[in-house]
C-alpha cells in the first residue's frame, strides 16, 4: 500500500498491491452481494462495510487479503476454515489459492442477518 491514506474504497483498492487485485475485487463483489445497502467507508485505513454497525471489514497485504467479519461471527464457522488460515478476527485469503467464495459467502450473509437482528452484539 503507499503511504497516501485511502478516502474510498477505490481508492484503496487502487492503490493495493497489483497481486491482489483479482482477490480483491472478488471479495468485494461478494461482501456487496451479501450486504448491497450497506455503507462503505474507510476506518483505520481498510475498508468497512456498514448497516449501520461494522458488517465486516477486508484488507490486502503484500501475500495475502484478509477478511474479518468480526471475531463472534468468525467463531461460528472456525470448524469449517481449518484449511484456511485463521486468527481471531481474520480470514486470511492467500493469492496462491483461490477464494473459498462459498464459505466468504454464507459468513457474510450470517455476518448481516446477525446484525439485522442485533444477535451478535460483538463490535468485533
């Protein structure tokens, strides 16, 4: 990333490195399928999405992007990512493997309905 913060998430993607692009853009599509109302803003430089608490938020990195639809929410499917690197808070999204779509998928419309229905008060 440069040192020139992002004001949209255009911009962020933009200036993401050029290895992340195809991920990036992917992963976008997906969290915007699943929460297309949702706000998009930039906090603490990656992107959010938000409606109108934090949904989930992604960044990219030099190797991988990551993905953290908050720790609660993450928790619920950590049996179904042991093939994916985890912490916490995040899903990292290798560039040397493809998006695990389906999972990013059924996380991010959990993610929104749990909000909808105010069942994951966890900010993170």
């Amino acid at each position: 990333m440069t040192d020139k913060k992002s004001t949209t998430v255009a911009e962020y993607s933009s200036a993401a490195p050029d290895q992340s692009h195809p991920h990036l853009q992917r992963l976008y599509d997906l969290l915007k399928e699943a929460a297309p109302d949702a706000d998009e803003t930039i906090k603490w430089n990656p992107p959010f999405f938000v409606e109108p608490r934090f949904l989930f938020a992604f960044s990219a990195h030099k190797f991988h992007l990551s993905f953290s639809p908050s720790a609660a929410t993450l928790e619920v499917f950590r049996e179904q990512l042991t093939a994916h690197q985890t912490t916490k808070e995040f899903l990292k999204l290798s560039y040397k493997e493809s998006l695990p779509e389906n999972q990013i998928r059924q996380i991010a419309e959990y993610r929104v309905k749990a909000v909808s229905e105010r069942e994951d008060d966890a900010f993170w």
